[in-house]
C-alpha cells in the first residue's frame, strides 16, 4: 500500500488550519503510522476520529490521544508520553535501497591509499581481481574531504572500495550503550561497510562515506595487541560482518594464525554468511570462534537482505564444527511480528537438532533498537519494512525499543527455548541494563567472565 504524505498533510491544513507546524508534523506522523500498520487510507483513520466539537488545543489534544491510543494500543498512557515519534516524516524515493541477490561480491573499483601500495592485501588484490579498476590517492581523508554524502552513496557503496592504513583505532571497547551491562567485548576493526543490507543496521545512520574501507595494515592490529598486556575477548563484525569479504581480503587464515599465539584470548568471526571455505582449510586452536546472527527465515528474506538464509548460515556451522571451531550464535535483533515465538522456538530448536551443545562458546539474545535518526533512515531506504510498525518508546539510552513489559517477555521467552534444549551454554544479553538481566535471570557477572 501506498501512502501518500503530501495528501494527509493537505488534508490536517484544510481541516484543521489552526494548527500550527508542530502539531501539523505530530498528526501527520501519528495518521501515516497508523495508515501504515493498518494499511488502511487515512481518510477511514480521520472518519472515525472523536468529534467534539472544541476548537484549537483543545481539538489538537483530543485528537492526538485519540490517534496515541491507536497508534499504541498495548502502551499504558504513561508509556505513551515516551515514544518519541515526531521527528521529522520525508521520504524520497530516490533514497530506496537497491537489493541485491546473495552471491559472492567482486569489487569492480579499488582505491589505494599510497601508503600501503607495497602491501601483501594490495599485491593480492591485483593479482585476484585483474578486471578491476586500481586508483592511487594519497590519503582517503584528502580524497574525500570536499565531498558531501547522502543515502544515494551508501545505497551504491560496493562500487569503491578504499584500501587505506589505519594509524589510531585499532581495537576498541564495545560501544555499549549508556547504563547497559557491559559484556567486556572489544573490537578488531578491520572494514568500515557492510555488503548485506539488513534493514535494521545501524551503519546506514552513518553516511560518512562513499564506499567500503578496508585496513590494509593488519600486522599493525598484531602489533597493537601484542602492547595490550592482557587477555582479552576479541572479534571483528562490529562496522562490517566479519567473513562477506573474506575471499577477497583473505584475513581470517591470517588472524586464526596469530591468535593461536594467544590461547587465554578468545577471537571471534561474527558473521550472517556461509563464507567459511579459507576457515576450513585450517586446523584451528580452541581459542577461536566463528558466530552466525539468526533470525526465522521469514524475517531472513524480508528483512536481512543479500544475507544467507537461515538453512545455510546452520550448515556453515555445522562445517566449521567438523573442521575443530568452537561456534557462537546472536539472536540480535528479535523481531516482534506475528507467530514470532514459534518462528524463534524452530530456530533454536534447529540449531540445537545440528550443533553439540558442548561446541557452543556462547548465545546472546538483543531486542530491536535504534536511534530515531536510523529510523528515518529506514523509512527512506526501506519505505516497505514493517518492522517500524511495533510499539517502541524511548529507552534508558535514548534508543527506540519496546517497553520494559515486553522485552522481559522477549527475553523469558528466548530463555526457555534454550534452557529446554541446553541447560548450561552460556547465555547474555546485549545492549540491555542491569534491571532487565536481573529480571530474566541472566548473571551479569557471567556475561563479564565471557
């Protein structure tokens, strides 16, 4: 269904021409949300909106609860006041993403950074991708520093892929949200850009970019982590899924090697893809695990695009068990939808029918979340998703979420499947505080021991 905003916006300036811009934007969202989720025209939505009779805030305030009331029925009236709905509604179709099929990504297009033209990843490159075109640049920072990027760039950023030297960031601390338990995690990175596109990803709030950056100086990572004087949980997958392109940059033979050297530290791939083949062909030490997001298939084909489905993300488990990797697995984000809890009780109960239990390093379970300027974000690149038709409301770090009430469900729910198929795998909770762990029963001391 298509929902025409200029029209309901034409309709509350000949309605309702008392209000001003703000409660304009208010009604506005509130009419295009509910259209939206109900898929219903917004004429049937204003039709059957209480007419009191009352003339300017008056009608404003019966209309907006009125609407509040629909938009979020299962929200007390409390929880209401705290959704933090009226950011600006515009939404270009220009900015629609382009979905791409799930296939190996070929670059077609390098820039080199002129400091690390002598590298091994460059020499490889040139040898592995020889109809692609090679640029030089003294520096990426110089290169794009007139340039203005919007979401047509991040919707065509596997066309550039920049080769550059990392002089600063090498490992850093989860970037744990204000007053969430801290899981203790840090993280390698090494790419900046993701080749799926899931809907949810927090990446495209971030168009600072006009491609995918890739560190060339890995052994600089190596030599950093040598100075850090401490064993450490580790991984990549934080700005770009670990393994999409892998094939292409050929790092993880890499790392498995150097962190064999490290067996008190635990290094993680954290990953949606089955692109697991350089993995394999390796002997790995226990210090290392490959990780797989899962969803059910439906929120796989209609959320996680370009990713691998459901079956194939398991089977590539199951390959890297046979080959010696102890295997982790994130159910982050769960989505609320129809039937969600007997969608996730199949997943659970699939990946626990495939993978022993005793090969599983860790399980961690996270909610839908996102800033309300990635929800903006969405809507332009995703106009379709219905993923913004749940009831969230501003969360303990100023992130959209669903309540408290649901989210303790959410967790409790998860936690039984699991525990009726595991009784001792390690369980935590991303992104979440202190009151939520508590409430479900998750050791926030444990998920620190990981």
């Amino acid at each position: 269904m298509i929902i025409d905003i200029e029209s309901i916006r034409k309709h509350i300036e000949d309605n309702y021409f008392e209000f001003g811009a703000n409660k304009t934007q208010e009604v506005l969202r509130l009419v295009f949300e509910i259209s939206k989720r109900e898929q219903i025209s917004y004429n049937d939505i204003f039709d059957a909106a209480p007419k009191n009779g009352k003339e300017g805030s008056h009608r404003f305030m019966h209309l907006k609860q009125y609407l509040l009331e629909r938009r979020f029925p299962g929200f007390s009236k409390e929880e209401r006041s705290k959704h933090g709905l009226f950011k600006e509604l515009s939404i270009d179709p220009e900015n629609k993403a382009l979905i791409k099929k799930n296939e190996r990504i070929i670059p077609k297009q390098f820039f080199i950074e002129e400091s690390v033209l002598e590298t091994a990843l460059v020499d490889r490159l040139r040898k592995k991708f020889k109809n692609a075109k090679f640029n030089n640049i003294s520096t990426y920072k110089d290169f794009v520093k007139n340039r203005e990027f919007c979401l047509k760039d991040f919707n065509n950023r596997l066309d550039e892929f920049y080769i550059v030297r990392e002089n600063y960031d090498f490992f850093l601390e989860c970037p744990c949200s204000n007053d969430s338990v801290p899981c203790g995690y840090n993280t390698m990175n090494l790419g900046i850009g993701c080749g799926f596109d899931c809907t949810y990803c927090f990446l495209q709030g971030y168009i600072n970019s006009p491609g995918i950056l890739i560190q060339a100086n890995i052994e600089d990572y190596f030599a950093r982590f040598k100075k850090i004087g401490k064993d450490i949980r580790v991984g990549t997958g934080q700005f770009t899924d670990s393994l999409v392109f892998d094939h292409i940059t050929e790092y993880s033979p890499l790392i498995v090697e150097f962190f064999r050297n490290y067996p008190k530290s635990t290094f993680e791939f954290k990953t949606k893809s089955d692109n697991v083949d350089l993995l394999i062909a390796l002997t790995p030490p226990e210090n290392i695990q490959v990780s797989w997001t899962l969803n059910p298939q439906t929120i796989i084909d209609n959320v996680e695009f370009g990713t691998n489905s459901l079956e194939e993300r398991l089977r590539a488990a199951v390959r890297c068990v046979e080959a010696g990797y102890k295997v982790g697995f994130h159910f982050d984000p769960i989505i609320v939808y129809d039937r969600w809890q007997e969608n996730y009780n199949f997943v659970v109960n699939r990946l626990f029918d495939l993978i022993d239990e005793k090969r599983i390093g860790w399980i961690s379970l996270g909610v839908l979340r996102m800033t309300a300027k990635l929800k903006q974000v969405i809507e332009n690149r995703f106009p379709r998703t219905n993923i913004l038709d749940g009831e969230f409301l501003i969360g303990y770090d100023e992130k959209l979420r669903y309540s408290e009430r649901q989210r303790n469900n959410i967790y409790s729910t998860m936690k039984q499947f699991i525990r009726e198929r595991s009784k001792s795998v390690d369980l935590y909770l991303c992104m979440e505080d202190e009151g939520i762990c508590s409430v479900c029963d998750i050791n926030t001391k444990d998920m620190q021991r990981l």
